[in-house]
C-alpha cells in the first residue's frame, strides 16, 4: 500500500531475546525496551547522524552505520538512491549483550526507509511482512528480527526462497526477566564455538523442548522450567561466558527458575509466571522470583523485569 511521501519519520524498535533455550535460531520474544529513530530528509544531499545513549561515541557516522545501510538497502530495492539524511538515534539497548540491538537497527532502518518512501500497511501503519523479508535477509537469520518487526512471540522459519513466521500471543502471566551483564561478547564468536553436528538424540531432545515452549509461553507456563532446557548451543557456548551458565545453573538449581541464554549472550533471560491472573508489577509471586533472581545474580548483573512487547516496530508519529 502506498500513501504520501513524509519528509520526516520516527520509528521505535524493541529489544528481543531469541532462542529461549531449545529454539535454535527459530524462536524469539520482544520485549518492552526501545532503540528510537528520528529521520528527516536533507534537501543538500549530506547525512548527519546523532547517536545517544547505547554506542555513543563507538558506532560509526556515516554511510556503514547500520540504520544508514538497512535504509539504503531499501531505496536501493526501490531503484533509488537514498536522500540527504538528518538521523538521530536514541540507543537503549545494550550492544553485544543477546538483546538484538543490530536486530533493532537493521529493522528500524528499513522501517524508516519504508516510511519515507510511503509504503504502509493495510492500517497505515508499518507493512511489517514487507519490513521482515528485507530485514531478515540483511540479518541473515530471522530469529531476533521477527519479533522485533511483529512482537509477542514468534516462530521464524526459511521458506523456500523467502522468509516465514509465526506470531502467537504470549500468556499474560509471563514476564520476562533480563539479567544484563557489564560485559559484551560477539554473535559471531558465539556462533563460533557451535559444533557442525550434533547427535540425533539431541536433535530429537530440542525439537520436543521447542514444540513445549510454544504451548508454554503461549498458554501453559507451569510448563516453561521443562521447556527452557537445551542440547544445542547452551553448553558449546559456556567457554565464552562461564558466568552467565554459572548464573542459568544457580537459577535452575537453586530457584527451579526457567532461566536461559539469551539470545547469543551473555544476557540470562528468566521467563518468570504467576499462577493465575495477569502480572502485575506487586504480584506476590513475581516479587519472590525477581527478588531470587537479585539475590542469585548480585551487583555485576542488571536484573530488569521488562513485560512483552505486543505489538513490535512502530511509526508512532509519522511528519508530514
């Protein structure tokens, strides 16, 4: 759908935990934290770019910063060439931590551009469908970008030549828990230390874990301490970040929290549940886990309590 060209857009992309255990490149969820974009086209052709917060001062200025080049992969498939820019970015997720945040630029780069060359969807708002083909080819796996661009929870699988997902409502008894190490630690070197093949008993033990996490998550979350085990990458990873499969390992033993890496690490995500109702930020329950979780993890780990994000990538004020 095409609508008016804006000169100028905002855009606001959340954070993601992926994985979730046994869901190898597959699953992911979004949760309520945001990179924000400002983008208004420059009539002298020149590209300024603003950085605050996370990346400040280390990111690079100019056309390889990464919002710059998802936009311009878009003006690029457009048969365009990509305007002057004024671009401010307002980083609030931690870079290198298994939160997506290249998943949040890539996403809001290519929503910005989208905007801007007016293609919305059927509400007006983003063409999310259209967003999450190019985002994820730029990503390479679509694994954070899918609920970044869609929110809740998501699926996210290779079909055929192009790319496909899922998306389910979580339970609203679920809150998910970060625990954010001061630490960095590369996807690549992550991916790195990841076998070329795995035993089928292992293959077989993470399908039925990630087919369990799906009802967990999205109706049953008794079951999530089961669902969040893993076979696959977990373990492989463990010489890269022994303290963050210190922390999963006292979390699960000690607390019989569902605790995980999240994403590529060395993030611990905790996905913590009330018994019945909604949570709330003074459930008695979700107040003994977080707590358990602070205790556990001391003062070298952030431990934030973040809800789900529902709806993924938005457009909230588009200028005309």
């Amino acid at each position: 759908m095409t609508s008016p060209r804006p000169d100028r857009v905002s855009v606001r992309a959340p954070a993601t935990s992926a994985n979730l255990g046994p869901g190898f490149d597959a699953l992911g969820l979004s949760v309520q934290l945001y990179n924000e974009f400002d983008a208004a086209v420059r009539d002298d052709g020149e590209l300024r770019i603003r950085v605050e917060g996370e990346g400040a001062g280390e990111v690079p200025l100019d056309r390889r910063h990464l919002v710059v080049r998802a936009m311009a992969e878009v003006f690029d498939r457009a048969g365009e060439k990509l305007p002057g820019l004024d671009l401010r970015c307002v980083n609030r997720i931690p870079h290198a931590r298994g939160l997506g945040s290249s998943s949040s630029a890539i996403v809001g780069g290519v929503a910005a551009a989208a905007a801007l060359l007016g293609r919305t969807g059927p509400d007006g708002g983003p063409d999310r469908d259209w967003i999450y083909q190019i985002a994820a080819d730029i990503e390479g796996h679509p694994d954070n970008v899918a609920p970044c661009v869609h929110g809740g929870y998501t699926v996210a699988y290779r079909d055929g030549g192009s790319w496909g997902v899922a998306r389910l409502t979580p339970d609203q008894r679920v809150l998910p828990v970060l625990c954010v190490p001061g630490w960095r630690l590369s996807t690549e070197r992550a991916r790195g230390l990841l076998p070329e093949t795995v035993s089928h008993a292992d293959a077989a033990f993470n399908a039925g874990r990630a087919a369990l996490m799906t009802a967990a998550v999205c109706g049953q979350p008794e079951a999530l301490y089961a669902a969040t085990e893993d076979r696959l990458h977990e373990a492989y990873r463990a010489p890269a970040m022994p303290r963050t499969l210190k922390l999963i390992g006292d979390l699960r033993e000690h607390e019989k929290l569902p605790a995980v890496v999240s994403g590529a690490g060395p993030t611990v995500l905790v996905l913590c549940s009330v018994a019945a109702g909604a949570v709330t930020e003074d459930s008695p329950e979700i107040t003994r886990q977080v707590d358990s979780i602070r205790q556990r993890a001391g003062n070298d780990w952030d431990v934030r309590p973040l809800h789900i994000e529902p709806a993924g990538v938005r457009t909230p004020s588009p200028h005309p």
